[in-house]
C-alpha cells in the first residue's frame, strides 16, 4: 500500500484540511486514513494498520483507503532507523513528553496507535502500585493529559493501545479509563496471545480499542466488544473475538501452525554460525532452564528483549537434532532442577538461537520486513523483543475500522 503524501480530514472544521467531510462522517473508501504511532519502535501498530485496512475493504470494488502517517514518535534512534528502513520518514525531534496540544491539532490524525514502556508493569518490577511515580509513566500520562484537553474536533476517531497483562490493573490504566470516558469513547478491554490467531508463541498481552461514541455503526455486529466504560466499574476483558477469527484460548492447538512455517531455511553457515549457543553459556548451571522447542512444535515460549543475554524466561531456543526428540512447554517458574536434562542431547552441535528474522515472522511481520544492514543481531533480538504482535493487534483495529467505516454491505 502507498502512503499518502497529503493528509485529508473526514471533517470540514479543520481549518488545516479543507478538504475534509462534515464532522460524524465515517472513514470511506477513497479516503485518506491519517494516524499517528506514538512509541513506534519498529513499527508494529504501522504494519498491523496496514494489514487491517486491506482485510477491512478486501471484498470493496472500489481502492482501499490510502494511509497517510502524521507521526512516528519514539525516543531510540534505533528503533526509528528501523521504522524509517520499512515504513518512510520518521518526526525525531519530538518527544513525546514534549508534545503541545497544537502539535496534535496540526497532525489531525484519525487513529491513534501506541504501545508505552511497559517496565512499570510487569511482574519483575517491585513498585507496581507506585506506576505512576515511575519516570517510564510520564510520557503516557502526558498523552492522557492532552487527549483530555484537545478540542472535540481534534478528537482521534480511532486509539489502539497494547501492553502487559498487568497494566489493566494499575493507576496508569484508571487514568486512561477516566481521560476516555469523559471524551465520550466507547472502550473494548482484550487480553489476547498469538496463539489464538495461529502462531505458536505465547505471548499474552492487554489490548484497548477505543472508538468516539458519536461515530459507531449501530447496525455492526461488532458493537458488543466496544462499550460506554465508566471508569469506576469492573474492567471486563474480552478474551476472543471470533467473527475476526480470534478464537477463545482453550480452541487455539486446532490451528496453530508448526515453529517450521516460521523458520528460515536458507540461513548461510555464517548465520548459522552466529546462533549457536556458546559453549560458556552451555555450561552455566543456568543452562538447563532453556526453554527447547523443535521444528514440530506448536508452541514457543515468550520472547523478550533479554533474548540471548538470559536463559530463564527469556524465549525459546531451537533443537535441530533429527532423533525425533521433543520438549514440553513450561512456564519458568514451574521448572525443576533436572541434572540429565542435557544427556543424549548434542547441544553444541543441534541447539541455536533464532535468527532475528524467524522471530519477526513469529511476530507476525511479513516476509517484506527487514532489518538495516548496520543493526547486529543482538540489536534485531532486543528491538524485536519489545515489539507486538502484528497478527494480533491487525485484527483488533480491523475491529475499530470496521465499527467506523462505511462500506458496501453490512460489517
């Protein structure tokens, strides 16, 4: 899909577009879809639009919505060289914290994407109550702050947000609740893992899809997931979304692909190589907490920007061996101590890494994706490690575009 290299509103009150439609008009084919990633990294939620527009207008006569980036914002240059290397042109010199209510208004953009530092919410930090003293907060609850003060027709039709299981509990995500329910969004709240779209990784992840009130489809079918969310009641958390093929957890195993769908058959013995697992690390008594997966396997453990710099929960390595050997999934915290665990194993000779591109695939990148040249393959393991899912979080904003557009037929 090109990008679009002018913007257009869907409304005729902005100033900064003219040729913008009546407020309430709904995103149309022929349109130009505007948004802005904040967080972008290597541009997870810019792909997973992408593939959402075309999945949303696939049975339209007419073209596709063309995408016109107001914004990608991150605070690493690595990240954006790898956005810029995929996507296009990339806004540096603003950070996010920094932003002004203007900055916005002059982007204008229809959907909002962002992923925010999730460091403040995991189960590793000890302060998870204190969220939002955490320095790593301040950006988003700056964004929290202008989206409550930005004028009603400067308001995001459309905001997508991801993070760690955890982050619905926390003061941050009560915030957001609030800021959403006073600009009259209706909110849908996910918890939802690859597994459950087809790829055999666990990766479970909190998800919002938050859409304004005002230019909802009534007649959509859809309607159920998103609703008015007082900030004060139970969060309630969607955990499927069948009509987009998001089948519930326990339904997952009947389509997972296999780990081989994913891997990279035509690496050189260079590459090869550079994913074997040292001999040091081998020998750690840490060694024997490896979460192993095969060729076979329909499941893989969660990746993390630790990947190959730790061993426990951290990702799952690759046994090539052809004895037909195979591993069970554990969780890290549910692993014994097992002095045999390696034995008849050939661990330096069947044991690697992934490569940076088979964990982009498992991901749910396309194979158009790529790393620069200049990135190293700890680089590509760390910046893959703190992106999204892309299957994933397509289908949840096919889910926001398909409650907002108009298009032939009934959605």
């Amino acid at each position: 899909m090109e990008l679009a290299q002018t913007p257009r509103s869907l409304r005729l009150d902005r100033s900064a577009n003219p040729l913008g439609t009546k407020r309430g008009a709904r995103i149309d084919v022929q349109d130009v879809v505007t948004y802005i990633e904040f967080y972008a990294g290597i541009g997870g939620w810019t792909t997973a639009l992408k593939e959402a527009v075309q999945a949303t207008f696939k049975d339209v006569s007419k073209p596709a919505p063309s995408l016109h980036c107001c914004a990608a914002l991150d605070h690493s240059d690595l990240c954006l060289s790898v956005y810029q290397h995929n996507h296009h042109p990339v806004n540096k010199a603003v950070r996010i914290e920094k932003l002004t209510i203007e900055q916005l208004k002059n982007w204008n953009a229809q959907i909002w994407m962002m992923s925010p530092p999730c460091q403040p919410h995991t189960r590793q930090h000890s302060n998870q109550a204190k969220d939002m003293e955490d320095p790593r907060s301040s950006s988003f609850l700056h964004l929290c702050n202008l989206l409550e003060q930005l004028p009603e027709d400067a308001l995001p039709e459309l905001i997508l947000l991801e993070n760690v299981v955890g982050f619905e509990e926390s003061g941050s995500c009560q915030r957001w609740r609030h800021v959403l329910a006073s600009r009259s969004y209706s909110v849908g709240h996910f918890h939802l893992t690859p597994t459950q779209v087809g790829i055999p990784n666990d990766r479970p992840r909190y998800y919002c899809v938050a859409t304004l009130q005002s230019l909802i489809q009534e007649e959509s079918l859809l309607r159920r997931y998103i609703q008015p969310d007082p900030p004060n009641d139970t969060l309630f958390l969607h955990k499927s979304i069948e009509e987009l093929n998001i089948v519930p957890i326990e339904k997952a195993d009947d389509s997972l692909s296999s780990i081989q769908h994913f891997l990279n058959r035509s690496l050189s013995l260079e590459e090869l190589d550079s994913l074997c697992i040292p001999e040091s690390i081998l020998k750690r008594n840490a060694a024997w907490c490896f979460d192993i997966v095969t060729a076979e396997s329909k499941r893989s453990a969660c990746f993390t920007s630790s990947y190959g710099k730790f061993v426990k929960g951290t990702g799952s390595v690759l046994y090539t061996g052809s004895d037909g050997k195979q591993f069970d999934l554990m969780n890290p915290e549910d692993r014994q101590f097992d002095q045999t665990w390696a034995d008849y194993l050939n661990l330096e000779k069947d044991l690697r890494y992934f490569s940076g591109m088979e964990l982009a695939q498992l991901f749910g990148f396309s194979k158009d994706f790529s790393f620069p040249g200049s990135i190293s393959l700890k680089q590509e393991w760390k910046l893959i490690g703190n992106s999204l899912n892309v299957r994933v979080a397509a289908r949840l904003t096919e889910l926001g575009l398909r409650l907002l557009c108009k298009k032939r037929g009934h959605v």
